[in-house]
C-alpha cells in the first residue's frame, strides 16, 4: 500500500481495550478494516455520528504528528530509523488513563505524573524529524487558525507541529466534536463502556508506525514493543 503521511502512534497492546476501542470508532486500525460499531442504548445521537471525526485515524494516541515523507527520505530508511528508535526506548508508566473532556471531545488521558510519556513523545518527533517534509503554507495557516500562543508558533516553525515537546499531552481520542449539552451523556455511556479495560496502572510499551492511505485512513504498518 501506498501512503500519503506517516505518524508515530500509540496503538493498545492489551487486545480487549484495542478491540473496544475499534469497535467504538468504527475503524480497526490493525487490521485495515472498518469495525461494526454497536448499537449502545443511552447515547444522544448514533455512534457513528458521535465518533465521525477521529474515526480515519483509529484508536490511538498521537506520538509523532502526520507528516509527509521528505523528498530526499525513503520509506525503507523510516522504516529502519523506527526499528532501531524502539530498541532504545524505555517504557513509560503513570498510575493509570481516565476519561476526561477535552475542550468538547472526549479522550482517555494519563493520571498522575505523565513526564515520561512526554519524554518518549520528545524524543520520537526529534528523532525522526529527518524524514519529515516541511509543511505547506497551507498546513501551515490551517494550524495557525486554532489560534496558536508564541511558544506554539516556535514549535510550529521548528517541528512542523504546535503542540509537540512541552506542549504535548498524551491523550486517545474518543469522540467528534461535541455540542456541550452531549458530553456528559456520552462520557457517562463511555465510562460504563470502559469499566474494567483501562489497565491500572498504564504502560505505554511500544509505539506503532502507521501510514495514512490513499482511502483517507490510517492503517498500521509495524509495532513494535520496547526491550524489557
């Protein structure tokens, strides 16, 4: 398959919080495939509307943001850099994820100290850096839009991304935009949802590569999880 953008994500290695989270968003991003997404009672509109906007992207959290391959980069040298960039890194552990919202999206989100989980967001997009092609003008007033502080602006500027290094938060991403009167109905079926599946306390333990295809959708390349 052929991909139009790259990222660095974390995808669940438990298989029953991969599977919910598949299910829920309608795109199983391991396989490739959609998902049948379940008929929940409760919910204040369907699911496949609730979840339309992070649906092409799976469930994940973002590591390294999408970006397009360097004219001067091959796919084989990513791949290789992202293999060796997993052999080096320690696994990361907070006390546990919590579903909060986020502005009017809902998101799983790290409780407790979250420094290493920013430390391997950190080192992933400065080490692949190499491989990313510089934003378009475009890309770039689209990121300028959300209304962007001076720090971000940098960031923006230097990785082609605003909220990246210190401005990263480590969050999987669960629902679409949502009018203010439907996040607390959803985050209550979500909670119920989610009972029992979020590992306490949570371990990232490897990071996925994945591409985005000519579909719109992200699908996964490699996984790989870090040494013991």
């Amino acid at each position: 398959m052929e991909y139009k953008r790259y990222a660095v994500y974390y995808t669940p290695s438990d298989e029953g919080l991969a599977r919910f989270g598949a299910d829920w968003l309608g795109w199983d991003i391991a396989r490739g495939e959609p998902a049948d997404q379940p008929e929940i009672a409760g919910l204040p509109a369907p699911l496949a509307e609730l979840t339309e906007s992070p649906r092409p992207y799976g469930f994940h959290a973002t590591i390294k943001p999408p970006f397009r391959l360097a004219p001067d980069q091959a796919e084989d040298a990513l791949f290789t850099a992202f293999d060796r960039l997993c052999t080096q890194m320690p696994a990361a552990i907070v006390d546990g994820l919590e579903l909060a919202a986020l502005g009017r999206f809902l998101a799983l989100v790290p409780r407790g100290d979250a420094t290493k989980l920013q430390g391997v967001a950190a080192m992933t997009v400065e080490t692949l850096d190499s491989f990313r092609a510089p934003p378009t003008e475009a890309e770039l007033a689209k990121r300028r839009a959300a209304g962007l502080s001076d720090r971000q602006e940098a960031l923006l500027e230097r990785w082609g991304y605003p909220y990246v290094m210190d401005e990263f938060r480590f969050h999987m991403t669960l629902s679409s935009k949502l009018p203010k009167d439907r996040i607390e109905p959803v985050k209550a079926v979500l909670a119920q949802q989610l009972d029992g599946l979020v590992p306490e306390p949570f371990t990232l333990d490897g990071l996925s590569l994945v591409g985005e295809g000519e579909d719109g959708f992200f699908h996964l390349i490699q996984r790989h999880t870090f040494p013991a």
